[in-house]
C-alpha cells in the first residue's frame, strides 16, 4: 500500500513535467514556418560568409564591402523597428508571409543587378527586408518559448543549419562556375522563400492575430522602464560578434592567411555545424538557472576562438579558432530573447526594439572593422572583436532580473 501511494505521489509530481514537455513540444510543432524562415535567413547568410572575397571584388573593396554591409544593416535595423510593429499591430502569420514575398523579390532582382552600384542599391534592399523577416519570426518564436530558454537556444539552430547548408552551396558555386558563381545564390534562396511564404499561409503562428496598435517607440520605452537595457546592450554587442566570426573571420582565412576557398568555405560550414550542434546540446541545460553560467561560457569560448583565429598564422588551427567562436557565439541571442521577451504574451514591439538595438549594432561594427581592416589587416579587427565579445556577458548580466 504503501508502495503505491510512493507511485501515485511520484505522478502527481512529474504530471506537470510531461504537460509541460508536451505543451512546448505542441507549440514548437506549429513554429515550423519560423524555422523555415530561421533557416532561409541562415542560408543567405551562410552564403553570404564564403563569397565574401567574391562580393568584395565586385563591389569595388573592402570599402565597398563595409560600405554595403554597414549601409544594408542599417536599413535592417528600421525594419526591424518597423517589423516589430506590423506584427504586433498585424500579427506574426501574415506578416511573416509578406516579408518572405517582398525578399524574394528583392533576392532575385540582386542576381542580376550590375556591379557596382546597382549591386550596391540592391544588397542594401535584401538586407533591409531580411530585417523584417528575421524579427518577425524572433517575435513568434519569442512569445511560444520565452519561459523555455534552452528551448528557445534549440530553436534557433535552424539558423546555423540554414547556414551551414548555405556554406555548402556558395562553395560548390564557385568552385564550379567561378567568382561569379555567387550570382545564382540568391535565386535559390529567393525561391524557396516564395515555396515557404505559399505554403504557410493559414498557419497559426504564436501571436498571429492582429493585436494592439502600437506605437513605434513603444518597445524603447518598455526596455528602460523594465530595466532591460543592459541585455539590450548585450544583445547588440552580440551581433556585432557573430556578424564579425561569418565574414571577418572567413575573409581572414582566405585572403590574409591564404587559406583558399576549400579550408575558407570548409571553415565557415564547420562554424555553423559547430554553432547548431552547440545550440543543440547547450539547449538541453540552458534552464532559467543556468542561462547565466551558460552565456559567461559561451562568449568566453568565443574570446578565445577569436584571438586564436587572430594570433595563429597556421590556416587549419586559425579556422579551429573560427569554429569556436562560432559555437560560443551560438547561444547569446537565444538566451538574451528569452530574458527580455519572458512574460510577454505579444512581444512585437519589445523584439523589435531589441532586434533594432542589435542591428544598430551591427551598422557601426563593420564600418568600424572594415575601415581598420581597410588601413591594416583584419587580424586588427579580429582583436577588436575580441574585446567586444568579452564585454557580452556582464552587459547582459545588468538589469532587474538574472538570466
């Protein structure tokens, strides 16, 4: 009898658990848009990485590299402002199909733009729509997974997938068609956002509805008033780094330490696969207790990897370097969304707000890292990066709550 009443108590306790588990589960189950648009987001991205020598030639340098990267960011960053809003004001579902559709027009009117400055123009409009795309699907997976930051870290590995794949396929391009192999990329990804944006349409997102009318600094407001703005600062930094691993490392590798595309391209598809892997695992125990140890480790690791990729002349230990900094980098914003967004029911405009800060970031990173680069090497922007990402965790650590 005894026995039994030791069960039933032992059921009691772990019935919360499974109705817990399987409420994430059921709700990850309906995220499958946004982790389509996570991964089309990764494979631009990841494609982006390894034919950056390519675009740098074509563009007219590195200034114009930096210039196209900074000026792209910076549109990026009104439209996550504006993206936050719609889809608050709109919800997430048709707001994340309407971003897919425009970017893919953008995408393919870029493969066919002329260089330079017609590239110039239409690199800037991709990266200011994939602002859009890229906060929307953050607001959906945000408000389904807030209260589950190692969920929520798990989520994100589409990305890196994404991304991995995208390194796959920018190296096979130009290993065959040659530099300008580049211009049949975004094509293809131009096309499989128009096969997701059709697809999805009438599935019910997290926060999909039309919600309230917000304002455009509303989600500014909220940060200071909740005390959010260190993560906020965090979350920037942030992205300033992970941004800086995908293309300052890989154009490291390739022109500076003459690594070629095989151990470039390799470099950069190891880095994602490490950054998915880790997203993956650290998942697992990134509860709301461990979030914080998780994220000093994490931009620790990346310190490291970046230093390592900084200091080390030999190719294949540089791109080990690079392959740690993409791991460590892995789990910041995941963490850093879970923070802010915990509590929030329609988190549009605080995502949005927050997503701006961290593209904001971004705009300032490479013109500040392209024009040291352009006046010395990148192994000096390499260090900056260094610096910055060990600013990460107690940035993030400021605040009225603990992550």
């Amino acid at each position: 009898m005894a026995q039994m009443l030791r069960a039933e108590q032992a059921v009691g306790m772990l019935t919360p658990i499974n109705d817990s588990i399987d409420g994430v589960l059921s709700v990850t189950h309906r995220l499958w848009p946004v982790g389509g648009a996570f991964g089309i987001y990764g494979v631009f991205f990841g494609a982006w990485g390894v034919s950056a020598p390519e675009l740098t030639d074509a563009l007219g340098g590195v200034g114009g590299f930096g210039l196209v990267v900074s000026a792209g960011l910076l549109l990026g960053a009104v439209g996550n402002t504006i993206g936050g809003v719609i889809a608050e004001r709109r919800g997430t579902s048709a707001a994340l199909t309407g971003a897919l559709l425009l970017w893919a027009v953008l995408l393919f009117g870029a493969s066919i733009a002329p260089a330079p400055w017609g590239l110039t123009f239409a690199m800037v409009l991709v990266f200011g729509i994939a602002g859009v795309v890229d906060v929307v699907a953050n607001v959906a997976a945000t408000a389904a997974l807030s209260h589950h930051p190692g969920q929520l870290v798990r989520f994100h590995s589409t990305f890196n997938m994404g991304g991995l794949l995208g390194c796959l396929i920018a190296g096979v391009a130009l290993g065959v068609l040659g530099p300008s192999g580049w211009r049949w990329l975004w094509p293809i990804v131009g096309t499989v956002a128009i096969a997701l944006a059709v697809s999805s349409r009438g599935v019910s997102l997290p926060a999909g509805t039309a919600g309230e009318s917000v304002r455009l600094a509303d989600g500014l407001r909220t940060l200071r008033r909740e005390r959010l703005m260190g993560p906020a600062l965090a979350f920037a930094l942030g992205a300033i780094v992970e941004g800086g691993v995908g293309t300052w490392g890989v154009l490291h590798l390739r022109r500076q330490l003459q690594a070629g595309l095989l151990i470039g391209a390799g470099g950069a598809l190891l880095g994602f696969a490490v950054a998915a892997v880790a997203r993956i695992l650290i998942g697992g125990v990134a509860t709301r207790r461990g979030a914080q140890l998780v994220l000093i480790l994490g931009t620790s690791t990346t310190a490291l990897g970046l230093a390592v990729l900084a200091a080390v002349p030999e190719p294949k230990i540089a791109a080990l370097g690079l392959i740690a900094a993409a791991a460590g980098v892995a789990v910041c914003w995941p963490l850093i969304l879970a923070e802010i967004g915990r509590g929030q029911a329609r988190p549009g405009a605080l995502v949005g707000a927050v997503t701006t800060l961290g593209y904001i970031g971004m705009v300032g990173g490479p013109a500040i890292i392209g024009a040291l680069v352009a006046r010395w090497n990148t192994t000096v922007g390499l260090w900056v990066l260094v610096v910055l990402a060990a600013g990460i965790a107690p940035c993030a650590l400021i605040g009225r709550r603990n992550l």
